[in-house]
C-alpha cells in the first residue's frame, strides 16, 4: 500500500528541486521591486498571472474519522501526489477546474461492535475534481475556495467473528479553500484545506459479517505549481 505513496513524495522532492533551482539568485535580480510590476517582467502584476494550464506536486497530512454502526475508527496519515487544472482570469477573479490524485499512507484502528470485532483500515490512493472560485488581493496572491467530488480507495481488516479483509472504495463531495503565491513567472507555491464527506459504503466480509463504513476526512497540503 505504501509503494504508490512513496512514489508521489519522489515526485513531489524533484519538482521542488526544479523550482528552487530556477530561482533567481536574489530579490533584485529578478526585479522584485520595480514600480512598475512585481518582478520586472510585463507579464508579471498583470490580470493574467493565474491564467492557463497548469501542474504540481504536491503533498500533506490528513485524518480521517470512520462512523460505523455501533463504534467509530480514526485514521492518519500523509498524502503526496500530481495536481493540475486550468483557470481563467478576468481582473483579479480566477475561476478554473482543478483535479488531483495522490498515494496515501493513513491508517487507523480501533473497536467496533461493541468491542466484538477490531477494525483497521487504510487508505491508500485518492482523487478529487473540483472547481476552484478565487480572488487576488495583489497581482500574484490568489485567495481561492474549491467545491467538488471525491474518490478513495481502501484497505479494510476485521478481525474478530465473521470477519476478514476486502478492499473497496469511497465516493463523495470535498470542499476547502486556501492561497496561491507566484514567486515566479511560472512558478508558485499553495496551501490549501480541504474537507472530504465520503458517503457510506457497506462490506462483507470472507467470514459473513457485513459492516458499514462512513468516512469523512480533513486535509491539509502544500503544493509547488508550474504554469504553462
């Protein structure tokens, strides 16, 4: 389960490495004070910095929190992966699609069923597609809140009468926000939240008994984003 997570925290190392190494040497260098745009370049302090496609990495600490009937699991973990979309800009609203789809390493346990059974569940890879709605405050700090759906695939053990282990997944809505700075023509660093209520999903397992989960889970990420 933790081959794919560790592949997106690669990922996400090299793409950090790329951007620090693109950097200019120092503030001046690169115009950051020039009065007449952000960074010295016309394309910059511009109505159209967050506009085009775009790519990242990206990677995060998450909980998640398992409502069962009766008993409850808590969950958590890390998350890395690719993030990308595109957006359009008019004045200093940004609207766009964004989507992402990460390894995950969150794992949890605990007793259900009145302490009959053990729980532990885990997982392992997610994606989200949304729409992202924001504002800059100034030319290259892009406020943002995000809305949209929201996929997860797990690991479920039981142990304890009728139990065993399935794998299965989660479907639902994710909403959050956050902020978006370009540090560089075409590179920028995010924060963002998001919230995740993924809908119940019943499962059987090998020795007969048949559990529902329902997850909701809390995220929260930092993302280096190149615009093409």
């Amino acid at each position: 389960m933790r081959t794919g997570f560790y592949r997106a925290i690669a990922f996400s190392a090299a793409l950090g490495i790329c951007a620090t190494a693109s950097m200019p040497a120092s503030a001046q260098d690169y115009g950051l004070y020039d009065s007449t745009s952000y960074y010295g370049s016309s394309t910059m302090g511009s109505d159209s910095t967050f506009e085009g496609w775009w790519l990242g990495a990206t990677i995060g600490g998450s909980t998640v929190s398992y409502s069962t009937s009766p008993g409850s699991v808590d969950s958590d973990g890390f998350v890395g992966g690719v993030i990308g979309g595109f957006s359009w800009q008019h004045g200093p609203f940004v609207i766009g699609l964004e989507g992402d789809y990460m390894g995950a390493d969150i794992e949890g346990g605990g007793s259900i069923n009145n302490g009959v059974n053990k729980a532990k569940i885990g997982f392992d890879n997610l994606a989200d597609l949304r729409m992202r709605l924001g504002y800059t405050i100034t030319p290259n700090l892009l406020l943002f809140g995000t809305l949209g759906g929201a996929w997860a695939g797990a690991d479920v053990y039981m142990s304890g009468p009728g139990g065993g282990f399935r794998e299965t997944s989660f479907t639902g809505w994710s909403a959050g926000g956050g902020a978006e700075y370009a540090f560089q023509k075409d590179w920028s660093l995010r924060l963002d939240y998001q919230f995740t209520d993924f809908g119940e999903e019943s499962v059987k397992f090998q020795g007969g008994n048949k559990q529902t989960f329902d997850p909701d889970s809390n995220s929260f990420r930092g993302s280096v984003i190149y615009r093409f």
